[in-house]
C-alpha cells in the first residue's frame, strides 16, 4: 500500500520564522554598510596620510580576495554548526574592523583591516543567511530570500550617509569608529536571533539531503557548469560596475548624470532581488535562474548598442536588475540541485569563482580600453561569457524527487 508523501516543512512558525528574516536582514544590512563605506573616505585619508589613490584602493581586491578564500570554511561551518554563529562571529570581526579602521595610519595596518573585513562580510553574507532561509522555508522560500538579500543593498547606501553623519565636524577617524560601534549594538544581537532550520525533512523540489564532500563536489559535472556560470557574472557585473561611470562619462554625459546612472542602476537592484525571489517561488529556482541570466544577456548586447537615450536607460534598468537578481536566484538553484542542508557548503565552493571573475573582469575592461581607445572588445567578451553561462545553466540537470513513503 502505498502512502502521501510528508509535507516538505511543517506549517510556518508564526513569530520565530519572522525573527529570523528580520535578523539576517540587519546582518545583511551591516555587511553592506561596512563594505561600502570606505570609498566615502578616499580623499581624506589619503590627503592626510600621504597615500596614493592607488596605495587605499588595494585593499578592495584584498578584501574581495579573502571573502573568496574564506568562503569555503565560512560555509561549511554554517552546515555543521548552524548559521547562528557565523552571523555573530562575522558582526564583532566587522565591528572590530572598522573600530581598528579609525586609528591606521600604514598601508599595511590597512590591508590587513582588508583581510578581516573580507572575512566578516563572508560570515555576515549570503552563506549563512542563505542557510539559515533555506533551512526554514520551502514554498516561500524564494521571497524570504529576496527580503533578506535587499539588505545589501540598503546597507549600501545607508552606509555613506551613515560614516559622512559621524564624521562630520570632526574627522574620518570618528566616523569609522561611530560606524563600529553602531554596527556592535545592532548586528550582534541581531544574530543571535537567528535560529536553527524547523525541520530536516526533505523539501518536495530539494535534492534529497545528503552531505556533500568536497571531493565529491569536485567530481560534479553540475558543479563546474554552475561555477562557470558564476565565474562569468562576476568577470561581466564586476568588470562593467568598475568601468561604468567612465563609459557613460566617455558616452559625454556629466558627472553627475554619469554617478546618477550608477545610482539608478543599484537601486533598481532592491526590486530585481524581491521580484526574482517571488518568481523563483512560481516557476522554480531554475526557470527563474534561466531566466535572469537570460537577460543579463539581454542587457550585454545592449551595452554595445551605439549612443545615449532611451537604450542607456533600458541597460542601466536590467542590468541593475539582473545583477542584484542573481544573488537570489543562485542560491536558490544551488539549495533545489544539492539540497538545502548543503547550501552554505556548495555555494561557499561555488564563490570561489570570484577571484578570477572578479579580478579578470574590471583587469581586462581596463586593459582592452587602455590598448584600443574603447570598450567595445570588452564588453563583447562580457556577451560571449553571458551567452555561455545560460548554456551552462541549461545544462544543469533538474533535482531527483524524494522517494514516495509508504510503498
């Protein structure tokens, strides 16, 4: 005789589920505070300790570096021991390294507030949130991802305002150390209120649960295909965000219409992250996934489309959205194809994509433009890489169903 097959979770868990959206949402809002204060500060620091433009900005791909390196182990952790202490090491590192920001005054003391803070922004980031999401919903998955994730991006742009309030009148010191000490009142105790997974049962789309080794991970054809899907994001949304102030500036519009562009495009990202995880709940992390890098593809052949005006504005919108989107919707694929008890793991390895996405993508754009006089070979490899990563995608295979009970 055969019997139904369980409920993927049990009904939702009223105030205790909503706890833990809110508390990952501030760590994911002090993550992009502390890392997007630190170009507010560029001009005064370097005018005042006599560094170069080129000695502060360093630190970003060392700080890029060491998320990357660190993931792995962040995300393992996260699956052992839950997302809880992650969160919580990752808010007194980011604390602590902004306090210790405040009193540099070497370019080696600086990067190594870089490594720390690569760190914490790995602890206080998408692993564990996403961990934690994963663990504790199944239908509506999706949009509690896309809720938590927005935090980055309102972090972002709270956090210059942020660091300029606390330093004004005084100096850059100050508003290192306010922003510190804001960030250890608020995200610490946010962590802390995020709690285990409701149940081990197996979400009805999951891959059933399984631990996965590194070693067999490495053995994954799906795990390449989605790396290399990774890898070329990163070298296209990294190599274009770092240049995209000097094209459209190149494009002879001002600067301010140029940074106001900028502007636009990150924040049509709070949308694509919300609208992605609700569609993701709808057609399924994979169709959803297909379907943004589908536009990001969309929106590379509209980067090589000649002049200003109506098809600037369309790029700057799905570009912007499509970006921000793909911090959702991977996550997601990556839960539905390994499963939800894995996520933080396989996506950590996953990340490691970022050293040569994110390091070939903005080398290379400023490299073809300094030979050539333009972007335009740049941003057709961009294309290319984008077209690719679809396939990829397509190729990932869908999750087994869990076996029926009962039979």
């Amino acid at each position: 005789m055969s019997g139904a097959r369980p409920p993927a979770f049990p009904a939702p868990d009223g105030w205790r589920d909503g706890l833990v959206v809110f508390g990952c949402l501030v760590c994911q809002i002090g993550m992009g505070v502390g890392g997007y204060i630190f170009p507010v500060f560029l001009k005064p620091i370097a005018e005042e300790l006599d560094w170069s433009r080129m000695t502060y900005s360093l630190a970003h791909p060392i700080m890029s570096t060491s998320v990357a390196l660190v993931a792995p182990l962040v995300g393992r952790f996260a699956d052992r021991s839950g997302p809880r202490p992650v969160l919580v090491v990752g808010g007194v590192l980011m604390s602590l390294a902004l306090l210790g920001a405040g009193s540099m005054d070497r370019p080696e003391h600086f990067y190594a507030i870089a490594v720390v803070l690569g760190v914490a922004v790995a602890c206080l980031g998408d692993l564990p949130t996403g961990a934690a999401i994963a663990g504790r919903f199944d239908s509506r998955r999706g949009l509690a991802l896309g809720t938590v994730y927005i935090g980055s991006s309102i972090g972002g742009s709270l956090g210059p305002v942020l660091a300029t309030a606390l330093a004004a009148g005084a100096s850059w010191r100050s508003g290192f150390t306010g922003v510190g000490s804001v960030l250890w009142l608020v995200v610490v105790p946010a962590a802390l209120m995020v709690g285990g997974p409701r149940s081990r049962i197996e979400s009805l789309e999951d891959e059933p649960a399984s631990q996965w080794t590194t070693r067999a991970l490495l053995g994954t054809r799906d795990f390449w295909l989605l790396f290399w899907a990774i890898f070329a994001f990163y070298a296209y949304r990294l190599g274009v965000n770092a240049h995209l102030v000097a094209y459209l500036s190149d494009l002879g519009l001002s600067d301010e219409l140029a940074v106001g562009g900028f502007s636009l495009m990150v924040g049509v990202g709070i949308v694509g992250k919300l609208v992605s995880g609700g569609l993701a709940d709808r057609v399924g992390a994979r169709g959803a996934a297909l379907l943004n890098f589908s536009l990001l593809v969309v929106a590379s052949f509209l980067l090589l489309l000649p002049g200003v005006g109506v098809i600037l504005g369309i790029f700057l919108v799905v570009h912007g959205f499509a970006t921000a989107a793909e911090d959702v919707v991977i996550p997601l694929l990556v839960a539905r194809r390994f499963g939800s008890e894995s996520l933080a793991t396989v996506y950590g390895l996953l990340l490691l994509a970022l050293v040569p996405g994110g390091s070939i993508g903005p080398v290379l754009a400023g490299w073809i433009h300094d030979t050539l006089g333009s972007y335009t070979v740049a941003f057709s490899l961009f294309a290319a890489g984008n077209a690719t990563a679809v396939f990829a995608l397509l190729a990932v295979r869908r999750p087994s169903p869990p076996s029926l009970v009962g039979m």
